[in-house]
C-alpha cells in the first residue's frame, strides 16, 4: 500500500491516498522479466507485464482511469488504453487502442476510440493514427499516416478527417531541415457550427 498527497500532477489525484502495488519481476544475466505489475489508485488501474532479451522488448500494459478530471479538471469521463511493445531496441513496434466516455467543459461526452500502429521506432518511424467516436454530440472520424525517412523527411497523409460539416484530405511533407510543409491539402466546410 502507498499514499500518494503531494508531487507532480496527475500522479497523486491518479494514485490518491490508499493504492495498492503488487510487482513481480526478475533477471538473469542480460533477460528482464517483469511477470506482473499492478497498480490499484484511486482514480487509475493499470496492468503490465513484459521481457527484455537479447537486444528484443515484449511487453503489453492497461490503463484505465475512472474519472479523467484526475488527469485534467476540464475533462470529463474515463478511458482505457491497452498497449503493446515489440521488437529490438532499434526496430521497435507498437500497438495501442484507446476507448472512453471523453467530454470537456461546455462539450457533452461521447464515445470515442482510437488506434494507433507505428513501427521503426525510434529511428525511422512510420504509422497509422485511426479514431472514430462522438465530440461535442457529432460524429467524428479519422485516418492519418505519418512516415519518417532515415533523411529527416515527414510525410503525412490525411486519408479522411470528418467532423461535423468540416472533411479534411491530403498529403503534406516537411523535408529534414524545412520549416514549412510541401504538399495538398482539401478542407471543406458546409456549415459554421
């Protein structure tokens, strides 16, 4: 059991007074193996086990966070995010999905779900950002990837971003050194709302 009253936010409202932590792990030689680690705050739950061996991560964590005022007071409503980390050191993979009840002052809350898949991470990452939900009572949805070369160049491409009246699609790119991007970029409005 710990008690967390005082440091950084959201770390104490998240973790409160009374948590409980449970840990198993172990190590032999250069392999790392956490076979459980579990978190019980007041505001969060979080879940997570993995290895570390010969230069290659596998690990999976969920985090839930009951009331997101913890992690921010105009939020509102809760989360759960489930993780997964794969690969060698250099050449790493994750997949993560996010799903909630997600609102903000003066916003009602909806349902809201997002999924992200990128690889090569750190060096040359390159992945897909997809969400679809209910903000502020409209339908939203959204499909994006992002690459990164070994030169330094960002591409991005929107393959559909709709909310309300507004759609957005496009490709940019920002060349290693640049500023400003390069590209194409449709934004089309209906209505003000």
């Amino acid at each position: 059991t710990i008690g967390l009253t005082g440091g950084m936010a959201p770390v104490p409202a998240l973790i409160g007074p009374d948590a409980r932590i449970g840990l198993a792990a172990s190590r032999h030689g250069d392999e790392i193996v956490l076979s459980r680690l579990r978190v019980a705050g007041k505001d969060v739950q979080l879940s997570a086990s993995g290895a570390l061996a010969g230069g290659k991560i596998d690990a999976a964590a969920d985090i839930t966070v009951a009331d997101l005022r913890a992690v921010e007071p105009t939020l509102q409503g809760n989360a759960h995010l489930h993780g997964h980390l794969t690969g060698a050191t250099d050449d790493l993979a994750v997949q993560s999905e996010l799903d909630g009840d997600i609102g903000a002052a003066g916003v009602p809350k909806g349902k809201l779900t997002a999924k992200l898949e990128a690889r090569g991470l750190p060096k040359t990452p390159s992945g897909r950002l997809e969400a679809s939900g209910r903000v502020d009572g409209a339908p939203l949805e959204l499909a994006v990837d992002v690459t990164r070369a070994a030169n330094g160049e960002t591409r991005m491409t929107i393959d559909h971003a709709n909310w309300k009246s507004a759609h957005a699609e496009g490709a940019l790119a920002v060349a290693g050194q640049a500023t400003l991007p390069t590209g194409h970029l449709a934004l089309r409005m209906t209505r003000l709302e």
